[in-house]
C-alpha cells in the first residue's frame, strides 16, 4: 500500500492486483482482497465436472414440485396441494405452474450514468443514508467533522441487506445490514490503517454492524423515515455491541478468550452481507469477510493453523487492513488466538425490543456466510439456507429439531439452537462429453442434476470422523471438506420462492474454474458472470434431504452462446452479470440484483418470471448509480415499493474525498443509502 512519495504527494492507496469486475479499491475494502489470493479450499472434493463423469443418468429425479412456503415474518403461506413423486410430471407442473405476473415496463438499458436509473413512469427517493440521524437526538451528519461518538448513533456506512418489519399499515420497521467500511471514502487524506488516527478508527468500528429506523408510508408507494417522536425502536448495532452465544458451541473452549473466559459473550458483528427474517419476526444477519480484520495470524498456536487458513486470515498484517488492533487488542491473534473463532456467525436481532441483546446462534454453523433465509419444512420444523461466499465453496441447510408454533413466542426462539446442519452434493445427469464449455445445452436439453443434504451435526452429535460436535460448527468449512461437499462459484444469496416453493441459489462467479473443472451446475470455465441454480426439495418437503437442481439462467451477454435464459428468446432480454442477492414479489417473479458487472455497465436490478410462457425472460428494473453495488433488494408485500440498497457509491479506482466519482445521492460526497421506487400512479411494480 502505497502512502506518499518523497516530495509528499498522495500515492494510490490501491496498488495490489486484482481480478473481476469490481474496482480494485472494492476489492480491498470489502474482502480484503480476496481473489488475489490462493483458493482456501484446497480439498480433494468433486467439482461437478468430477462427479458428472460418475454419471448416474437419473433424469429429472426429484424433478420440481410446489412447496408450502414462508411469508417473511407472518409465518406459513397457503401450501400447494402436494404432486406426484413421479419426476417428469413435478418437472412438467413447475415449468408450467400457471403464469407468474404480469409484467409491462420497458427495461432500463445499461449505463454509467451517476443516477439511479429507473423505468418511464416510475419515481424513486432516498429514504435513509449515511450518516442520518438513528437515535432521537444524535447530531446532523458533517463529512468533515465526523466522531465515533456520532456515528455510533447515526446510519452506518455500506448498506447490504435490507428487511421490512410491519407495523401497521402505513408505518415499519426498516432493518439495513452495514456490511463494511471504505475509510478512503469516508475520510480526507486517508492513507491506511496504520497511519490513521485512532478517531477515525473507532468511527469505522461504529459504522459496521447494523440499523434498525422507523419509517412511514409517504404516499402509493414512497416510504419515509420518521424523524419526529420517540422513535423508541431505532437502533444502531456496531462492531462493539455486546452478545451472547448460544447453540451447542456456545461455552466451549474454542469460543474462550481472556476477555470471556466463559465463551459466551461475544462483542459486535462485522461484514454483515446478507440475511433474514423468522416467522416470530426478528432479524437473521450473516457475518461474512470477517477473516480481514485480524493481524498476526501466523502467530497463533501451531494446532489453529491450518484453521486460520481454511478461513483466509493471512500472516502479519495484510495490505489494506484498517488496523483495529490499534484501539482494540482482540483483533491481535497472537495475543488473542481465538478472537476470529467469533466471528463467522449467523446473528440474531429482536428490532421490536431495543435493550435485547443480540444472539449469535452457533447451531447454524460459522464460515463467510452471505445469507440465512427461513422457512418451513411440511411438518413445521424451521429450516434456514445459507451460502458460503467465496470460491469453491458451500451450501448449507440448518433444519430445527423441534416445530414452528405459531404464536409462541418463548418456544419458537430456541428452534435456531436445536437440529441438523447439512451441507449439499451435487450430481449432473448428463455424459461429461456433453459439458464441453462451449455454453450448448446437453441432450436431455437442461443444464440439470440430483443431490443430497449431507448431515454434518445435530446437537452435540458429529457425523463427521474426527471431529466434535463443537469443531464441526466453530470449523464448518473443515467439517464440510472431510463429507465430501460439492465445490460451488461463490454461493451467495438462497431463497424460496413463495409460490412455487423452489429454492434459488445466487452463484456469483468464478474466474478460477479452469476447462478441466467445466460441469453441468458450472458449465464454463472462467465464469465471469455467474449464474442461478434452481433447487426444488423431494416431495414438496424443505425438511427432506435430496432435491432436483437446473440452472435456469447462465448469466452474462445474451449474444453470448454461452449465457442461457431458461430457452427464453435471448434477443428479447437483458443483459445481466454476476447475480448477487435475489428476491421474490407475490406473484413469484424472481428479482436479482448484481455486484461486479463485467459488461461495462453499473449494476443493476432486473426481474424473471420463472413458470409458464414467460419462464426467463428477464428485464433490467433499475441501475445504480456509478460504481455502486446492488444490494437488498426487498418487494413490498402490497408490490407497491421496491427497496434497494445502493452500496459504495463512487468506489472506484483513483477516487477519494477532494476527487470523488460518485456525488449520488446528494451532489456532494457519495453516501451509501437506501431506496424506493414506485410507479408514479401508484400501480403494482412491473405492471
């Protein structure tokens, strides 16, 4: 990293190589880098190509089917009646399935532009940013006059995940991820962390974690933050907010450190990407690129070693880092060897009671997790989704011991500590000759396959050789790697569709998959813009353990013979790289919004109707504002608003404070923020 030359000029504060389409300077301050370096996963486990020449030739088995499914907080949706075991017939229901809804916009074309960019006829606004007062009576944002003080009770920096928690019919509460920091961005002159002041340190301690505000419908569709009254729910949770542990893990040895010598009272959450909600209506926020925060850690005892580097903590202090070791001694790991353990977790926030404290839930595993969305197996059991989000990594699947029971309360919030974590294998059904990377569909004409959820522990139960229970969840990632999980290109975002009841995997990309390790779940090498899995569940059933997966969107440039669109007509879609987050609206449309777009344009949100005539026909919604990220996103449950999450405005190359190259949202200095838009006459989104 560079600082200033001789003669004292400002040199680059990024000059370490990187790949993909995200800025360098992204690169560093959200993952530290992680590209650049080798993939963690150094197993012997099957890429799919390698399972794919074991060829089981089961087409379409556990082929589709309709699945009850969650409404986000309210509890269970009406189910579908339950099909036929037959495969071929619950394929032929899924791809038929009625038609999702209507959708008339004309698609917003890709650009650059400093804007967020949205369809003729719609209308947008900021309902809260950087920096906005959260707490009643925290002081008016001022970029240069910032403290930690003030932050700890303003908006944090990036937004990324972002949940709505009804109160009523016109008001809510808005819950935003603040996944990490840009200290170049957000201070004048910033040069690293080890030449910044302490101050600036501790703001960005303050500006992780999460926010809870209180907002209010302002008319169809716009929605506002409420800045009169008591505000009693708002919140902001940090890097310093006090925890607890619970779950199996909890009280171990490996989560003990000698500033908790019990292991059960973790401080703060950092890199908070994605997340969700449970039916009892708190909030699930995965911690991801925890690893980049800690110093040191080839200093650790020799026996953590190898677990340090399975999760990418590096040696020394790494290019880049923000130094917090300077105001907080736990981020030292050869002074405090354990600290890492506690992070990597799935937490679990009550917005609706301020004083509560959070809960990282140890049952449900700890790895760089980018999601954890719920709903309910056919008996009630709670089951949760969660990707790993990195290279060669994995999917996971928690599933509760005990039932869902609407109403109460006190039972319901120990069904996260109590159950089954499982990890999924993939099986392609297709010949490895017909995989060749050229993007042409196999006979059986899908990219489509069978697996299987592979227990890795239930309680303290370890179905894994040579490990405890305890390992099994504090070193998931190992556990994982030992049962023979399948390597997947960077598995972010998971969601259930709550009409069809099918599961869908964000697959970012991976310009690491070499020709050699081409399959049918990854049928190309260097896969720059990613694509989305579909995985429907046997029988209708979250809680069974195999499932039918295809791939109905191969992203990238529909003039690429590479790319498919569900057999869509690609001369009548969009263009769409790297899928990040997705959602759904009532009607089962799938929404995906992008981080990193390779196709020379800003990022996006679009929409793709996944049944029926229009199954993959896919439109751009919005773009976001230059070198901005995609984030949230969330349809509102009456499709009159759609939030999204407009992350690292202005995170580019060369760009700092006395240069910025974002000015969105406010003309000055570009301030992550989060938005709505709605149709200018109030009508349903998309119509």
């Amino acid at each position: 990293m560079a600082n200033r030359n001789a003669g004292g000029r400002l040199l680059p504060l990024i000059s370490t190589p990187h790949k993909g389409g995200r800025s360098a300077m992204t690169c560093q301050f959200r993952c530290g880098n992680a590209c650049a370096h080798d993939v963690a996963n150094t197993s012997g486990n099957a890429y799919f190509g390698d399972v794919v020449k074991e060829a089981l030739s089961r087409r379409g088995v556990l082929r589709a089917g309709a699945l009850g499914a969650l409404v986000a907080g309210a509890g269970i949706a009406g189910a579908a009646p339950a099909m036929a075991d037959d495969p071929e017939a619950q394929a032929a229901e899924l791809a038929r399935g009625g038609q999702s809804g209507d959708l008339r916009f004309t698609p917003v074309a890709p650009n650059k532009d400093d804007k967020l960019t949205i369809p003729d006829g719609y209308r947008s606004s900021v309902v809260v940013r950087w920096g906005d007062p959260v707490l009643p009576g925290a002081p008016a944002f001022d970029f240069d006059n910032q403290s930690a003080d003030a932050q700890a009770e303003q908006f944090g920096y990036n937004c990324d995940y972002v949940t709505l928690l009804p109160m009523g019919r016109d008001r809510a509460l808005l819950w935003v991820n603040h996944e990490y920091t840009n200290e170049a961005l957000m201070f004048r002159g910033y040069t690293g962390g080890a030449a910044a002041t302490e101050e600036q340190i501790k703001i960005a301690l303050a500006a992780h974690g999460g926010s809870v505000v209180e907002i209010e419908r302002a008319g169809a569709g716009e929605w506002k933050l409420v800045t009169r009254g008591r505000r009693r729910y708002n919140r902001r949770i940090t890097a310093q907010t006090k925890m607890r542990f619970s779950g199996p893990a909890a009280g171990s040895d490996l989560l003990k450190t000698a500033a908790d010598p019990e292991g059960r009272n973790p401080v703060g959450m950092l890199n908070n990407c994605s997340g969700g909600t449970t039916p009892w209506g708190t909030v699930l926020t995965a911690e991801e690129n925890f690893d980049q925060y800690f110093v040191n850690g080839d200093k650790v005892p020799a026996e953590q070693k190898p677990y340090i580097t399975r999760y990418t903590i590096t040696t020394g202090t790494p290019s880049g880092n923000r130094r917090f070791d300077r105001v907080e001694e736990r981020f030292d790991l050869a002074k405090h060897p354990q600290e890492a353990n506690r992070f990597g977790w799935i937490v679990e926030i009550d917005p609706f009671d301020p004083d509560s404290t959070p809960i990282k839930r140890t049952a449900l595993g700890r790895f760089k997790h980018e999601a954890a969305n719920t709903t309910l197996a056919r008996d009630g059991r709670l089951v949760v989704y969660m990707g790993d989000d990195s290279r060669s990594e994995y999917i996971y699947k928690f599933v509760s011991k005990n039932r869902y029971i609407p109403g109460f309360d006190r039972h319901n919030r120990t069904l996260l500590d109590e159950g089954t974590l499982y990890v999924a294998k993939f099986t392609g059904d297709s010949p490895a000759s017909e995989i060749d990377g050229s993007g042409k569909l196999p006979s059986d004409g899908e990219f489509d396959g069978s697996g299987e959820w592979i227990p890795l522990v239930s309680g303290d139960k370890s179905y894994v050789d040579g490990m405890t229970a305890v390992e099994v969840l504090v070193y998931t990632r190992v556990a994982a790697d030992k049962v023979g999980a399948t390597k997947m290109d960077r598995p972010e975002d998971m969601e259930r569709n709550p009409v069809t009841g099918a599961v869908y995997v964000a697959l970012t990309n991976n310009t690491n998959r070499t020709a050699a390790q081409v399959d049918e779940a990854n049928p190309r090498p260097s896969n720059k813009h990613g694509h989305i899995l579909e995985l429907v569940e046997k029988r209708n059933d979250a809680g069974e353990t195999t499932f039918a997966w295809s791939l109905p969107l191969v992203c990238g440039d529909p003039n690429d013979p590479t790319t498919y669109f569900a057999g869509y007509d690609k001369t009548k879609v969009s263009p769409i790289s790297c899928p990040d987050n997705v959602t759904f609206d009532r009607d089962g449309n799938l929404w995906i919004s992008t981080d990193g777009n390779q196709l020379g344009s800003n990022d996006g949100m679009f929409v793709m109707p996944v049944r029926g005539k229009e199954r993959g026909h896919l439109r751009q919604f919005l773009t976001v504002p230059f070198g901005a990220e995609t984030c949230g996103p969330l349809v509102t449950a009456d499709q009159r608003s759609v939030f999204v999450a407009v992350q690292h405005p202005g995170e580019t190359d060369g760009a700092n404070p006395d240069s910025p190259s974002s000015h969105w949202p406010d003309g000055d200095q570009p301030r992550p923020s989060v938005a709505v838009v709605w149709h200018g006459q109030g009508k349903k989104i998309g119509a």
